[in-house]
C-alpha cells in the first residue's frame, strides 16, 4: 500500500497482500477536504482492503474518484451522505470473473464485476452494479429504492436495467446499447437516475 500525491491529486496503490487489517493499521490520511483520491489496484486485491480505503478516504473528507485495475479504469462508486441509506455499511464485493449466462447474483452493497455479465444472468444490488466488460445480462441497481445508484459497463448492452424503482427496457429484438466502439474498444457507459427516469451517458 503506497500513498502519494500526483499532478491530479493523490494516488493510493492497493498492492496483493494489503488487508482490511493492514490497510486500517498502516493508511493515515491528511485531511482532505473534498479532494479526490484516485484507487490503484496492483494483482489480485482483498475486497476488504478497497471497503477500508474507501471509508479512510471519505472519514478524512476527501471522495473517491476513480479506481484503476489492471488495463481498465472505473467510475468510483456514487457516494451518499454518511446517514443517507443502510447501504453504506454494507461491503463493496468484487467480482474477479465473468458472471456466468443464467445464473442470479445478489449484494446488499455495491459490487463491482472484472469481467462480462454474460445473457440471462442477473445482478442485483442493492449500491451500484459496475462492469469492467459488457453488461448482457439484467442489472438491477440500488435495489429497495436507492436511487443514487448507477450502472456503470463497457457498454451497457443489456435487455433491461433498473435503478432504485424505475425500469429500462430495450426495444423488441435489441439492446439498450447499440455496442458503441470507439478505435476498436467497447464505449464505456454510464446509467442513472435524472428526473426518474433512467439516462445512459457514453463515458469519453
């Protein structure tokens, strides 16, 4: 685990090995005051080590601003007020592989897929769903009405998607994304919430 600060603000590398415990034990934050901190995840990563810097950042008041695995760069997942929703003490689970077709996936937080969410599969969660590939499957986000959720895939290539209460469908025989590339690579798309109803936004 390695702190320091960089041109864009400060960077924390997660190394294989960094626990929950060790990242507790040995991460001091300054006092951030808003800023943001960019997560690097160095091999394999302990879930329990990413929730811990997580909390470290946000009680020095700073907030997660990307989280950079190997060959791909994710959204952060959308931040709450501390009392916003019980969701905030739930664990943020990572998911090292591809979600396999017909199979159902549940997380009382967010979870975050380094893989495809192959056809028929579901994820639900009751945070956000983030997808390092593509979402071909059913993705319900912010599940008991969390409507701060987002999706978040490479793209968003699925029948349906939900976010808190509200419902996104594609049109009979296709997709909710037309499989955007930009040179040769999946466009990156982001799902919310605005005015109740669900908006997709490429991510460039």
């Amino acid at each position: 685990m390695k702190l320091r600060g960089t041109l864009g603000g400060l960077n924390l590398l997660l190394e294989p090995g960094d626990t929950a415990e060790s990242v507790s034990r040995g991460l001091t934050m300054p006092n951030l005051s808003g800023s943001s901190v960019t997560i690097e995840i160095n091999g394999d990563a302990d879930p329990g080590a990413i929730e811990q810097a997580l909390t470290a950042i946000r009680e020095a008041g700073g907030k997660p601003g990307r989280i950079r695995a190997p060959r791909v760069t994710v959204a952060a997942p959308a931040q709450a007020a501390p009392e916003a929703h019980p969701i905030d003490s739930a664990r943020t689970v990572i998911v090292p592989h591809t979600i396999r077709a017909g199979s159902r996936n549940e997380y009382r937080g967010s979870v975050i897929v380094l893989g495809d969410v192959n056809p028929s599969a579901e994820v639900i969660a009751g945070g956000d769903v983030i997808v390092i590939g593509a979402l071909r499957g059913l993705a319900h986000a912010g599940q008991g009405g969390y409507s701060d959720a987002i999706v978040w895939a490479r793209p968003i290539a699925s029948p349906q998607i939900r976010i808190g209460d509200a419902v996104a469908r594609a049109p009979e025989g296709s997709s909710l994304s037309n499989m955007r590339q930009r040179d040769g690579q999946p466009v990156a798309e982001l799902a919310r919430l605005q005015n109740g109803v669900i908006a997709i936004d490429v991510q460039k």
